[in-house]
C-alpha cells in the first residue's frame, strides 16, 4: 500500500474513531458522575484486542477503530426492577442527562477544533487574486479542466487582475461560451468554458471560489468564532432540511461512502482542511443524535421526557416498539445516503473522465 492511501486510511481513522469515540465517552463521564455502574467501556467495534478490568468495569481496544462504545448496567428495561445503580434505576431526568452528554461533547470536539485551527492558521477571508481556491465537482470549470491553484490571467482576452473582475465577467455570460487564458505553475493555457445559469440570480456560474487569505486574529475572537461556526453549520442544517420538507425534495445527504471520500480528499489538502472536516462532521453526528428517532440520543430522550411529563412509566412493550420501527427507518436513510454517495461518486469519475486542456509553455 502506497504511502498516499495509508494517508488516506489513517485520516479516515482518527476522523470516526475521534469523533465517536468521543461521543460514548460522553456518556461514560456522565454515567460514572451519576454512580451508574458500567460494565464495559470499549475503544473500537468488534473482537477485543486488549483488555484492562479496573473496578467493575472492562476498558477495551477492539478490532476496528472506528469509534467505540459503552454498556452501562442494566441498559435494558426488564420485567424485574433495576437495582439503585443501574441505568433504568436512575430517575428520567438523569438518564436523559446521560443520553444529552454524547451530543454535547461531539459539540464540544467540534468547537475546540474550529477555534484551534482559527487561532492557529488565522480567520479565512476570501483573497482578491484571481486564483482559483476551491472548486465544485460536476461544474462548468471543473468539466473543462480547470484545477485549483490555476490563476486566470484574461476573459475572452481582457486581462483580469482581481477576483472581482474575474467574477463579473462570468456572471455577465449565461449559457455564454468564453475564453479563459489560465497559468498552472510555469506552463499557460487556454480553454472554453459555458458558465451555468444560476436561477436563483439570474448569473452565470462556473462552480470555482477564490484562494483563501488566512488573517491572524487572538484567543478571545478564535473562542467566538469556534462557537460561531458550531451554531452556523447547525443552523445551516435545519433550515436546509426544513427548506427541503416544505417543497417535498429529496434531501442531500452523505452516507459512509460519502463521509470517506471527503475525508481522503481533505487528507492530502492540508491539516487545516482535515481538521475543519472533522469538526463539520462532528457537529453533524452531534445534530443528527438529538433528533427524536428511537434508538438515537434523541429518542431516547424524547421518551424520557413524555415520562417525566406524563407520570407513567415506560414498559419494555413501548420501548421495543418504537426501536423497531426506528430500525427500519434507520436501515432505510442509510441505503438511501449510500446510493446517493454512490451517484455522487460515479459523476465525479465521469467528470474526471473529460479531455483535459492542452497546456503549453508560454
């Protein structure tokens, strides 16, 4: 295996074994901080590896790193009564602080990690120059070959010194062919590009953004802006999904295949990407585990609460109810995210496929 895949395969690694392992540590802290007895706290998924017994728990490295979990006593509600220290003997509102701490330290990870990276590369601000910083899969530039790091120099042959100028010559021309004259390294090209109409604004779109410019900011702005990107990306999510239930859309949403592609593409673009990356994808479990489907976070502590409010207890009969219908729900929106990565990575192989430009020395 080449160095560049084990790159890959040791960003995929630390991205789900961090981020959920992370998570059920979460709830082991809290579970330990309530006297609930844990009978096994595990890093990574399958057969064990190495094992440790201190006390009355079994902490654990198994096969497959990729997360990790914990068996709190007593997890599972019975027919006999849970003894004081069992999960089910703790009152409603203490198991639902145990379900809300693996939600909140993904939330945690990820704001540790946005205001690391701000306050040690800088804030991101769009830079002025023509260069081409990121680009959008399946796009006009990206079909006709265009790279990141390519500097456009000209538009149908005026000189362009500024991203403005850049942009405006593109909004300009919908469903418009240019020319765009472009410099790679030491070598300079050409290429005809048809920018997309983009309804919305009525501009015409290539699918590339500007080179970002990193400006040094202090502790105290990296801490804000830390907290600021866990509450724009959560709500960023909602109202997309929201947006998509009120007009019946299908919703766009990356499964494990699609996580793993973009873990390996942010694996060789930079640490700074990598962490970024992780963070994003932190906050998303995070999100994802306090919506109120059974077998989630937020399942559970949706029935805690009707508990708590209604007075009546909940019987093994409801639980296993609604876990099964969360079970079919849950195989479902997995299936549906595959195919969906599975489409996504299929247009970017057909994208790849195109003729690149013809470079030549200047």
């Amino acid at each position: 295996m080449s160095l560049y895949y084990i790159q890959s395969l040791a960003a995929v690694i630390l991205t789900f074994g961090l981020v959920i392992f992370l998570h059920e540590l979460g709830h082991f802290i809290v579970c330990r901080r309530l006297g609930v007895r844990v009978e096994r706290f595990a890093f990574g998924m399958g057969p064990e590896l190495w094992g440790l017994t201190r006390g009355e728990t079994r902490y654990s490295i198994c096969a497959f790193p990729l997360g990790g979990f914990v068996k709190p006593a007593g997890e599972e509600l019975g027919e006999t009564p849970p003894q004081p220290d069992e999960y089910f003997g703790q009152t409603w509102n203490r198991r639902l602080a145990i379900v809300a701490a693996g939600p909140a330290m993904n939330y945690l990870l990820s704001f540790v990690l946005f205001a690391g990276v701000i306050y040690l590369k800088g804030m991101p601000e769009s830079g002025h120059s023509p260069v081409i910083g990121n680009m959008m899969v399946g796009f006009p530039a990206d079909r006709a070959g265009l790279k990141v790091d390519d500097e456009i120099l000209a538009v149908d042959g005026k000189p362009v010194a500024a991203w403005e100028e850049l942009a405006g010559a593109i909004h300009k021309s919908p469903q418009k062919e240019v020319l765009l004259s472009y410099k790679r390294g030491e070598l300079r090209g050409e290429l005809k590009v048809v920018p997309r109409l983009d309804a919305p604004s009525g501009r015409g779109v290539i699918g590339i953004y500007p080179k970002a410019v990193f400006k040094p900011v202090g502790l105290a702005v990296s801490l804000a802006e830390g907290a600021n990107q866990c509450w724009v990306q959560t709500a960023f999510t909602v109202k997309t999904l929201l947006g998509k239930l009120v007009k019946r859309e299908r919703p766009d949403l990356a499964g494990p295949v699609g996580i793993v592609n973009m873990v390996h593409k942010a694996a060789h673009s930079g640490w700074e990407d990598l962490v970024f990356l992780i963070g994003l994808i932190s906050v998303a479990i995070g999100f994802f585990n306090i919506l109120p489907i059974p077998l989630l976070d937020g399942g559970h502590g949706a029935m805690y609460l009707w508990e708590g409010l209604s007075g009546r207890k909940l019987t093994p009969e409801l639980v296993n109810k609604a876990n099964g219908a969360s079970i079919v729900f849950l195989i479902s929106l997995l299936l549906f995210a595959t195919y969906g990565d599975l489409m996504r990575l299929r247009g970017e192989r057909a994208a790849r496929g195109e003729p690149a430009p013809a470079a030549a020395k200047p």
